[in-house]
C-alpha cells in the first residue's frame, strides 16, 4: 500500500530534530520526500528519521548546485526547512525565490523562536522554548527544579507536530486558491496552543500555580507514579471517582478516600502512604491485581520492554527494522494503509536518479561531479 499521501512532493532541508521527524511520518504515509543533504555518507540504520526518504547531496554554494535545487523545488508540493531565519535566503532560496518558480509552493519554516520577535535570531534548544510557554515550570517535584520531558514537548510536539499541520493545512487551502504560501511554525507558538485546559484552569481558578500542587502534575495523589518493592513502578492516573474506587478496592485503600478523593488539603498525606502501600508489592505484583481493571494503572516500562507488552505486541507498535527497534507508522488508515518502513538509506544515494528525471543526462552528470556540485 502506498499510503494516504501518495503523490505528495516534499523537499526537506537536512537539518536536525523536529524537521527530520516531520518529514519521516509524511513519508511514512506516502508522500515522496526528497532530502537536499550537505555530502553524500553512509547509511546508518540507526537514523530512523530518514527512513523512507530518498536523497540528493548539492553543493548548494556552486551555481550549478542552486540550480539543481530550484529545479527539484520547482517540481514540489511543499519544501520543509529548520534553519535559523535568513539562511534559506542567503542561500537563494528564500520564499520570493522559491514562489518565483513555484507559486504554488508550501513552504513550512521550522524555528523554535519563530521568524519575528527579538529572540528570532538567537540560538535556542526544546528546553528553552518550553520554558517561556510557562509549561517547564509546572513540571517537576515541588521542592525541586523543574525537569524537561526529554524534548518531546517543544522540538516533536509544539514543533513536528504543528509543522504538520500548518503545511497539510496550507495543502487544502491551495486546492481552494491554487496559491502557495508560508507557514511559521514556532515552538514557542506551538506550545502554548497545547496548553488549553491549563488556561482555562488558571482563568477559572482551580489550576495552582507552582509544581506538584494540581491534579495533572503529581500533586493528586491519584495521578502519578510509584516505586515497587522492586525498585520499578507503576503509572497511577485514575482520575473519575468510579475508576478511583477501583484502585481503592484493588490497593486497599482506606474507602473513605473515595469521599474527598478531589480535596487538595488531602493530597500530601495521601501521596505518603500511597508511597506506602504500593512499596509492598512487585510491579508486576500489583499488575496481577490491576489485570482487566479499569483502575487506569499501568508499568512504566524500560526501553527494553516496551515492544513486548501485550498491548504494544498486539497491535504491532513498535518493529525492528535492520535490528534497530523503531515505531511503526502512525496513525493508521482502512483503506490507505502506510508500508511497512524501510531501513534509512543514504545521504546521496539518490543523486544521478534524482537528477535524471530533472532532465540531466550523463554529460551534464558528469560535469556536476567533476566541478564538485555533486557532493
């Protein structure tokens, strides 16, 4: 199966983190994604964000290489690009260049600061951008500083994720306009437009400020995690009262809980003896016990276990492509399944066939690597 993007032309500028990862799931789902790479290297199956990919190494410095580039820009739907704003232009192929050739072209910009402002230019990482959206501050042990959920939330949430959908959705805006355009996706935007409930709990006065004080962030003694006997743990999260009675029934808990479960004036004591009581048993213990129920208690899993759990098993979400354990392509379609995916393949592997169907013929080739365009 081809996928439900089949047809769809993407240039993407090789770069790193959340340009890489949106191109490998719009090419997970079909569409032909074609990477302008520095210098040509060896594959690495390990780099499973370039899985699925095809690729052409350009000296984009040389004339001959810039042009090599518009050309293959002239015949995409969307060019996806991570650099620091300018640098396209520098290059020649800022959005007046590429609409020059292309009106019709998607140009999604990925920055962490956005195009404007007054940190647009400077550097930046996940970490930095989740801290200006007030979100990195509501994480973390109350007594502690605040801890980065690894880089997913600003780089593959904030970032990824609303590229994605600022280009898809510029896609079905162009089928209206025939016109291309250019879509700014900031990670310091992106967060924040995740962040709806957590406003609208400051606005109307139920979400505290400060960590480990709110029903999401640790605070209920309900929603967060516990170390077993074992030294593993368990994720606790049942947050509707006849999910609650569940966990009190099946841990032991004191019935009374499911009185007051919502009141924070509880809250510290009962984190201590649920420390307490879950302390007691193995984690695969208490998962014996929480079998089938909708307690909404779960292991948290090492690297090691995560594709061997019933449930990621069954329905096959994680796969080993040439050894290398990786997610299968999400999310899934009935009629327009993704394929199965490929181990990456290499940076330039792809040059004389990407050119060829440009119109370069063997000479021209030839010339190109022999002046160094062809890197």
């Amino acid at each position: 199966m081809a996928g439900p993007l089949d047809g769809l032309k993407i240039v993407e500028m090789a770069g790193l983190g959340p340009c890489p990862l949106a191109g490998q799931l719009l090419a997970d789902l079909g569409a032909e994604v074609v990477v302008i790479d520095r210098k040509s290297a060896a594959a690495d199956p390990t780099e499973v964000n370039r899985r699925g990919k095809h690729s052409v190494a350009l000296n984009l410095k040389s004339p001959l290489g810039l042009d090599a580039a518009r050309r293959l820009i002239g015949q995409a739907d969307i060019l996806i690009e991570g650099f620091r704003p300018g640098v396209m232009e520098k290059l020649g192929l800022g959005p007046s260049d590429c609409h020059e050739i292309n009106p019709r072209l998607i140009i999604g910009r990925m920055t962490g600061w956005g195009q404007t402002g007054p940190l647009a230019m400077t550097a930046g990482h996940d970490i930095n951008y989740l801290a200006l959206s007030g979100a990195l501050g509501a994480i973390g042990a109350a007594d502690g500083p605040p801890v980065p959920p690894l880089n997913l939330v600003a780089d593959y949430g904030g970032g990824t994720m609303f590229l994605i959908f600022g280009v898809l959705a510029a896609l079905f805006e162009r089928g209206k306009s025939g016109r291309g355009q250019v879509v700014d996706a900031a990670m310091v935007d992106g967060v924040p437009a995740m962040m709806g409930l957590i406003h609208q709990g400051l606005a109307q006065g139920w979400w505290r400020k400060g960590r480990e004080g709110n029903m999401l962030d640790g605070g209920a003694p309900y929603y967060r995690c516990y170390v077993t006997k074992d030294g593993r743990a368990l994720s606790v999260g049942p947050l509707e009262p006849q999910f609650f009675a569940e966990l009190v029934e099946l841990a032991g808990l004191p019935a009374a809980h499911c009185h007051d479960q919502a009141d924070p004036a509880t809250w510290a004591d009962r984190r201590a003896l649920y420390a307490q009581v879950f302390a007691r048993k193995t984690r695969d213990e208490w998962m014996e016990i929480f079998a089938g129920s909708d307690a909404c208690v779960a292991p948290v899993l090492d690297w090691d276990e995560v594709e061997h759990h019933p449930q990621t098993a069954a329905r096959g979400t994680f796969v080993r492509v040439g050894g290398v354990m990786q997610a299968a392509p999400a999310p899934r379609f009935d009629r327009t399944p993704a394929a199965a995916p490929a181990a990456p393949g290499a940076a330039g592997q792809d040059t004389d066939a990407i050119l060829s169907a440009l119109g370069y013929d063997a000479a021209e080739l030839a010339r190109l690597r022999d002046e160094g365009v062809l890197t």
